[in-house]
C-alpha cells in the first residue's frame, strides 16, 4: 500500500467500521463546524466535546459569502464568519492544530470559488498539508471537477460526492464513479 492510499478516508472508514463491527455504535460518527464560529476559540471547545464523544470525522466548513448548499443556520454562520474576518489562510492553520490535535480525521467543506481563487493544486496540496483527508464541494458539478478530482487521487485526498433525492439512477451512478471516501447522502430536496 502506498502513502496515498495508507492515509485515505476509505482505509480510515474500513478500519473504522471493522473496529466497531460487534458494537451497537454507528459505524460513524460525523460532525460538522463552521470554521470561526462563533469564534475558534469555541470551535476548540466543540471539538474537545466531539473528540470526548467519539466523533470519527469533522467536516470544517471553510466559509464562504454564497453557501448555496447551506440551510439559514450554516448561512449565518458562514456570514459571521466572514464579517468577523475569517480567511482560507485561518482556516488551514486551524485545520492543522485540529488534525495534530485530536483523533478524528477531518474532511474540507466549502465552496469551489474559494479552492479556484486560491488554484486547485495550491488548495488541494495546502488541504493535505494540514491534516486534511479529503474534501467536499457542493456546489461543483462532477462534470467540472476532473481536474481537481485527478490532483486530489494524486495527494491521496477523497473528493466526497453529494447524492441527492432528485437525482435519477443514471445520475447516482456517475456520481458514485467520482467519488472517493464516502457518499455523502442529502436526506431531501
């Protein structure tokens, strides 16, 4: 097994879910956080809790001022966020005291404006560097994210793909080609 493949979100979640096979646990647990809300120093707190609670895996939600895929809560707590002036570049350092910090993994969660502004490799290479095991981008569609999904397999990151209920079958298995990790399901419309 090579490094990219030793560190991926599938050997993590295989190991995971053989570990917890003969328990009553969900085979995993994920969380979510908007990075800088309220405040890291919170998001810190939330995640002692997480890692207490036996959390396996932590979406930090890089903000972003169009979280199209969001419901009204997320959406305010992106745009605290941003006007409490949280940068990508927090988002990472952050990213990396978590991933150093505790035992869960943790996955990127944003939008792809911010992954283009910065360059997708530039992204995707400072996203491995900081712990991260993969990443998901609601709102670009799998028809566009060749190339980012091809420097992703090359780092060794899980590009996540939403499935939703509007989807048809044909869809969910083009969806289910790109993908890498985990699927992420969205329970409805």
């Amino acid at each position: 097994m090579n490094m990219a493949q030793s560190n991926s979100l599938n050997h993590y979640i295989a190991e995971r879910k053989a570990k917890l096979a003969d328990s009553d646990r969900p085979a995993m647990i994920m969380t979510h956080v908007v990075c800088g809300y309220p405040s890291f120093e919170d998001n810190w707190k939330e995640l002692e809790i997480m890692q207490e609670f036996g959390v396996d895996l932590v979406e930090l939600q890089f903000p972003f001022s169009e979280p199209s895929a969001d419901g009204p809560l997320f959406v305010k707590a992106n745009q605290q966020a941003i006007s409490d002036g949280v940068q990508v570049n927090d988002c990472f350092d952050f990213m990396a005291k978590v991933s150093a910090a505790f035992s869960f993994k943790v996955v990127m969660m944003g939008y792809f404006n911010t992954i283009f502004k910065t360059g997708q490799r530039e992204f995707l290479e400072r996203l491995k560097q900081a712990g991260g095991h993969g990443f998901i981008v609601p709102d670009l569609p799998i028809e566009e994210a060749t190339e980012l999904h091809s420097i992703a397999q090359e780092l060794g990151l899980s590009p996540v793909v939403l499935m939703t209920p509007t989807n048809s079958d044909e869809r969910l298995a083009e969806l289910a080609q790109s993908a890498d990790g985990f699927v992420y399901t969205v329970a409805r419309k």
